[in-house]
RNA sequence: GCUCCCUUCGUCUAGUGGCCUAGGACACCGGCCUCUCACGCCGGCGACAGGGGUUCGAGUCCCCUAGGGAGCGCCA
C-alpha cells in the first residue's frame, strides 16, 4: 500500500543529530527540496534523535545552520535545537505507544528477551557456519501471556517484529524501478528498544506515515530496509510514503564519505569560501542529471528540471574540479553587492572589503571578479590597487630595470600630457609613439610599474597574473597614477645608482 | 558466508535495439582575443569492464566472469 500520484507531494529530510552534516548529507537534503519545491510541495525536517548515546544537541543546531546557509528552507519543522514533541524523535513517544500495543495485540509483533550477549554468539555462530546473521526466532513462539508476566517483573525486553515467512514484498523504487524481496531473508527485527526507545526502522517509517511524506529520496544503504518498513507499516494500517534510493556519493579517492573525514563536511567547505549555490549546482549533478542542463541555477532552476526518474544507479564521485568550476561560475554571476557580502563573511575577504572604499567597489568588482576563486583572492588585489605603501618585488624591479629609466619617463610624460577624459588605449598608444615598443615589451614594464607592489601573503610576481592593466587602470585616480608612475621611476633610478657603484 | 545493487571518456553523465564511425559538461592540451591570469570563441585528446549468447542489427536484452558497493545490529 504505497501512495499514488496526484496528491501534493510532501518530502522531507531526516537526519539524526550525531555529526556535522557533509555532502554526502547534504545532497539527500537537497534532492528531497529540489523534488518538493519541483512539484510546488513541502519541504519537512525530522530530527531522529533516538540514539541517546550519539544524539547531541549542538549537532541539531549545526545542522539548521548548514541547512539554511545552503538555502534549503524547510515548510515544516524545528525551530531551533530545544527538542520538541514535533519534529523530535525523542520527544514522540506518545505517538508511537498505541502502535506498539497495536503490534503486540495483533501478534505482529513479540517480546524478545535475548541478552544482546546471546544474539552477539547468535550472529558469531551463523557467520561461522556461512550463514547469513539473523535472528533465529528463539522468543517468537513464547507464549504472549507468560512473556507479558516477565516484563511486569521488569525482565528486559525489545519488541520485535514477526516478519511473515514466505511472502515476497513488491515496491516500485522511485529512483530503480521495480523490486521484489523475498521475506524469508529478512529476520524479525527490533521495533522498540529495551530503554523504551523507538528504532530506527520503525520510528522512520511510522513517522513518515503520520507526517503525510509522499516521497522519500534517501541513501542506497537504506535499499534493503525498506521491505521491512513497508511490512511493518502495513502491519499497523498506515500509508507508505513512496522511496527512491540515490547511489553513494563517494570522495575524489572513490572512498565512501565519512564523518570522520572533515574536510568535505560542509562547514569546512564554508570556511574555504564556497557559495551555497556552488555546492548546491555541483551537488543536483552527482548522481542526476538535467535534460536540459540550466546551467549555473539558483534552487528554484534547479527544481525546475529535476527529476527523480533522471537519478543514476551508480555511485558518484565528487571532483573537486568540479566544485570549483561551479564556484567560478557562480561568482561570475553575483552582483557586487553579492560579492561583497560573501566577502564581509569571511576573516580573509573582510580585509578586502575593508580596503576598498565602497564608492569604488563596483568596479573593483567589475575588474577582480574574474579571478577570484576564494576569499583570500580578493584581498591581494584590493591591497595592490589600494596600497599605501609603495614597494616593488624583485620580479616587478627586474621588469623595470629590463624596460629602463628612459622608458618609465616616457609614460610619465605621456601621461601628463593627456587630455582629462582619455583612456588607457590613448595613453598606451602615445607610450608606444614615444618608445616604439609594442605588445609585451610595452605592457609588461607599464603592468609592473603599476602592479608590481608588494602586498602581504602574495608570492613575488603575483602582479604579473590578474585582471587586465585596463580595467585596473580605470579604477585610478590620475593623482594614483602619477604617484605610482613616480615611484616606479624612483626605483629604477635607484637601480641604475646601484649598478654604476659597482 | 548469504541477499540485493552497481560498472559508458580522468570526473559527472547522455543514451530505454537501428538516429552512435557513442553526444555534452568539467578537467587537460593547442590556437585566437594588441602583456599575464581568467572569461569568451575555435580545435584536440579521451569511454561502452571482459567473455559468451539472443537478434538482420546490442552501449542498449539474457547468461557467466571480474571489479566495486550496500544490507544482514537494542546505528541511522
């Protein structure tokens, strides 16, 4: 009893609260947005807070976080990390106490009184003798009266499921289409813990049912469970939302993603300055794929085109190339009021933003955008073109010396001589009457002149990359121009003092 | 061990029996765009895991092999 079409679609996003959320997280989320917001649906959070050892507070609130920097807005859900009877497992009891006793009253479900120790030597033994480890139904025929009698004596006791031998489960995988398991490969599994606590196959799949999720895009590991949710939820009369299983996303080495391994986690991605919607574009490709490619999309494009039946079997690889030419061309598209604010958030780019006068910004922008990747990037160039001090590196010194004093004169007074309004084609091109010299031999001493500046954190020659000396060159004052022209030609005089001293 | 899943260029992928001498994107290499880097444009390199079938015809269907993965928990 799975549900059909043509109702508003509901997905949701359930994660437990033992980690940071990484990419691997972060795309279920995402494709489980994207499908909602695709159909004109809700987006909901879960938080499965059942395991009381892992669980910790601090993660449900670093993953809102993440989640909203992400820009995946849930319709329905938390409000903060204080647990609520809601959206936190935990706290749900209440809802799951009737559907325990509905289980037992209709004998779907049994007392199981296996010390974890027996079930532990259980496994051990089948394993050894090549079969598979599963439980071998040792308390499923004890007898309801007696078992109850044990647990009023405060025995204790998890409630297991009795899965129906010889059955096969039929369900249409959203993502692998059809499936069919044969239940007598499932072993009766736990519903409830001895502690009181739901488990995980049922407080899932229950939870799901009551909250109205039509569809459930989660990880590939969860593939075999869902025979078992779909007997269990059929076993207490509620509806089975639809599921679709997404491949593994695996890391650049083609290892699975762990918690572990911070460095793809996403506030680690943060920190190094990615945009949300790099991560959000490089992430609607792994493992799906656009009829029509939307290109660099904010989520709303992305929803557009996506489409479950499009998601791949395969595991998918992330390629931080990849992620980096998303970041590229997304910042390639933000406005420079954009720019500046993920600038302002960031140690690094705040330096920048401070550096350059806000007047200027657009432009600095305009000339800079180009070659930023991360924040740092930008700092160097606001530092350069808006430096105090005036200080050339060796390779900008060698570039001067090469060119000569007689040539830094010449665009000295090439300069001077233009007429207020000319551009930098009319002062090149009278440097180039003046020198007779042309491409790179005219602008490689013009760009070391004026870029060749020492700034902190850049390695020596950094100037001789970066945007073009035109655009650079607009954002000066004429007074900056003559004063860096000015201190070119001191330094190469120095030079030439030097050279004859020796 | 058992059950299930997966396998197209370096990476993400298109491809649902003829439109495939396998297309695109990213990466890489080369060229152009009056300096460099980037952008843009043009071009190049580059893949159907292997073997058997079925078929007039297979990347597409079936079987086997190899490789990878998941599940079999009082973890989610």
């Amino acid at each position: 009893m799975q549900k059909q079409d043509r109702e508003p679609i509901r997905t949701r996003f359930a994660p437990s609260p033992t980690g940071r959320l990484h990419l691997g997280n972060a795309r279920t989320a995402l494709f489980n947005a994207l499908l909602a917001r695709h159909a004109g649906g809700e987006f909901l959070l879960r938080i499965e807070d059942t395991d009381r050892e892992r669980s910790r507070r601090e993660y449900v609130a670093a993953l809102l976080e993440d989640l909203r920097w992400l820009g995946l807005a849930w319709d329905h859900g938390p409000s903060g990390a204080e647990p609520d009877p809601d959206w936190f497992q935990s706290r749900r009891e209440a809802h799951y106490a009737p559907l325990y006793a509905r289980l037992l009253a209709t004998g779907a479900a049994y007392w199981c009184f296996c010390t974890e120790a027996r079930l532990a030597r259980l496994r051990q033994r089948q394993r050894a003798a090549g079969r598979p480890p599963r439980y071998d139904g040792a308390c499923a025929r004890l007898d309801a009266a007696d078992a109850e009698r044990r647990r009023a004596a405060g025995e204790p006791a998890v409630l297991r499921f009795r899965v129906p031998a010889g059955r096969r489960v039929r369900f249409e995988d959203l993502v692998r289409g059809p499936q069919e398991v044969d239940t007598d490969t499932l072993g009766d599994f736990v519903v409830r813990r001895a502690d009181g606590t739901p488990a995980f196959l049922f407080a899932n799949a229950v939870d799901d049912a009551l909250m109205g999720i039509t569809h459930v895009l989660r990880g590939e590991d969860h593939l075999s469970n869902t025979p078992r949710q779909l007997l269990l939820l059929a076993a207490v009369g509620l509806e089975a939302p639809r599921y679709g299983h997404l491949p593994l996303l695996v890391d650049a080495a083609g290892r699975p993603l762990s918690k572990r391994l911070g460095s793809l986690s996403l506030d680690a991605l943060r920190a190094r300055g990615y945009l949300p919607a790099a991560l959000c574009n490089h992430l609607a490709r792994l493992g799906h794929a656009y009829a029509e490619d939307p290109g660099p999309a904010d989520l709303e494009a992305l929803a557009r085109g996506f489409d479950p039946a499009r998601i791949g079997r395969a595991p998918a690889r992330h390629d931080p190339a990849r992620l980096d030419a998303w970041q590229k061309a997304v910042l390639e598209r933000l406005d420079p009021g954009a720019v500046r604010a993920w600038l302002a958030g960031h140690p690094e780019g705040r330096r920048a933003v401070e550096r350059v006068p806000r007047a200027r910004w657009p432009d600095f922008v305009a000339a800079v955008r180009g070659n930023l990747r991360f924040p740092e990037d930008a700092v160097r160039w606001a530092e350069n073109l808006f430096a105090e001090a005036i200080a050339y590196d060796a390779y900008a010194l060698d570039a001067l010396r090469a060119a000569g004093c007689d040539f830094l004169d010449a665009a000295a007074e090439a300069l001077s001589a233009l007429p207020p309004g000319a551009g930098f084609r009319d002062w090149t091109g009278r440097v180039a009457e003046r020198t007779g010299r042309r491409g790179r031999w005219l602008f490689q001493p013009l760009r070391a002149a004026l870029t060749g500046i020492q700034v902190s954190g850049a390695s020596p020659g950094y100037w001789r990359q970066g945007p073009e000396l035109g655009r650079l060159w607009s954002l000066w004052e004429r007074g900056e121009l003559d004063r860096r022209l000015e201190a070119a030609r001191a330094a190469c005089r120095h030079l030439d003092a030097m050279r004859e001293r020796t």
